[in-house]
C-alpha cells in the first residue's frame, strides 16, 4: 500500500512532508493536505492518503486503519487504532454519534456544506475528566482514503471542539471526489481530574486580625466623636 503526505514528528523535531506514492497514486490523492480538516482551528498534524483503501470496506485492515496505520504510528505507541465513530453516504445535518469506547464519553457530529466541505465536532461529556488522545478523521471517495492525525488533542471536560473538513481527493478520471463515508479512530487514551478554581478561605487567624482590625477602627472612631466640642 502506497500512501502520501506523511508528516514525522520526533520529539522536538520540526515536522516534515514526506512523499510515498507514485506519480499516478499522488494524481488521485489531489491536493490533499493537512490543513483540508481543522479541530478548533488547528490544522491535522498530518495527512496520509490511501489508494483502493476504504476503512469501512469489506476488506478493510487492521480494523479498517490499514491505510494509514504504519506510517502514522512514530506519532505515539505502537497500541493499534479503535473505531469508535462511523458515518455513512447520507450522513449530513450535524448527525451525530456518541461512544464510550476506550473508556471516553464523546459525541461527534458531521455535517455537509456540499459534497467536498462541510463541519463536524466532537464533545467530551465526561464533566469530570479532560481527554487526551490521538485521533484520526478517515474519509473514503472516489477510489481511496485521506486520513488525517491530531496528534495528542486534548478535549476539556464538558466541552465541544468544533471543527472542518475539505474532501480533495479525486476520482479514476482525474474529476474531483465527494464524500462517501467517514471513520473516527482513537489510540493513546488519558484523563485527567478537571480542577475547578477556589476561592482561598482565609485560616483562623487572619479572622481574628479583622476583627481586632475593626474593632480598633469603631474604638478611634468614638474617641474622635468625644472629643469634639459641645459648642461651635
């Protein structure tokens, strides 16, 4: 399997595109790129693009990751991808699916402006824990797949990442592919304790300095009332 615009990040390396295709595979693959689907306006850490690959498919791999897994495995452990959201042809008007896979609470939503773009989101419903994973955004059209990798994204507690999507792949002929189906993978999954900011309680004895504080202050307050004249 033949598979293009590959980014590799290693530590702190800088990411860097990367070619496997040849030049017919590359043809099919159109202009996709990393910034054809955004997460809370970020562009995916990076893109790979599958020939004759549909992660939904009868004959899909490795749980349907098949086409994306080997060269997008650098970016985190060796564990293997779940599917833990599908969408089909007809998906469109925010439809959503949720999942507790993996241990997570999410709902995800997609939406068509057209064939080619549209939105999506993925809420954390767990009010209680902020998630971090790796996750893939896995569009099949015309005769192949474009996934693309958030690399360690993290999801706050209780909140909803809004995000868009680009389809720029074409099809056998060179015309531009629309959407056909679209797959969510995660791998790599953490929580971590939502913190809610407190207000400090002051200790016992910065009470007792109020109070001594204000009890001087009504004390001065009296003197100075006394020891005005009767007569003016």
């Amino acid at each position: 399997m033949k598979n293009i615009a590959k980014n590799i990040t290693i530590g702190a390396a800088l990411c860097a595109s990367v070619l496997f295709t040849s030049s017919a595979q590359a043809t099919w693959a159109g202009n996709t790129s990393k910034s054809d689907v955004t997460l809370n306006g970020a562009s995916a850490d990076a893109a790979d693009y599958a020939f004759l690959v549909n992660p939904q498919g009868f004959f899909a791999t490795k749980g349907g990751s098949g086409g994306f897994a080997s060269d997008f495995a650098l970016y985190g452990s060796k564990q293997g991808w779940t599917s833990i959201a599908a969408f089909g042809a007809r998906a469109d008007n925010g439809v959503a699916v949720s999942t507790n896979k993996l241990g997570t609470n999410l709902t995800f939503t997609f939406d068509k402006t057209d064939g080619r773009h549209g939105s999506w989101t993925v809420a954390n419903n767990d009010v209680k824990n902020n998630v971090k994973l790796d996750l893939v955004f896995a569009m099949y059209g015309g005769v192949g797949s474009s996934a693309f990798l958030f690399d360690n994204e993290t999801l706050a507690a209780g909140s909803t990442s809004n995000g868009s999507w680009t389809f720029n792949a074409l099809n056998l002929f060179g015309s531009k592919a629309e959407y056909a189906n679209l797959t969510i993978f995660a791998r790599d999954v953490s929580k971590t304790a939502f913190e809610v900011p407190t207000t400090p309680v002051p200790e016992p004895e910065t009470y007792a300095m109020l109070l001594a504080g204000l009890g001087l202050v009504g004390f001065m307050s009296r003197r100075r009332k006394s020891a005005q004249p009767l007569f003016h």
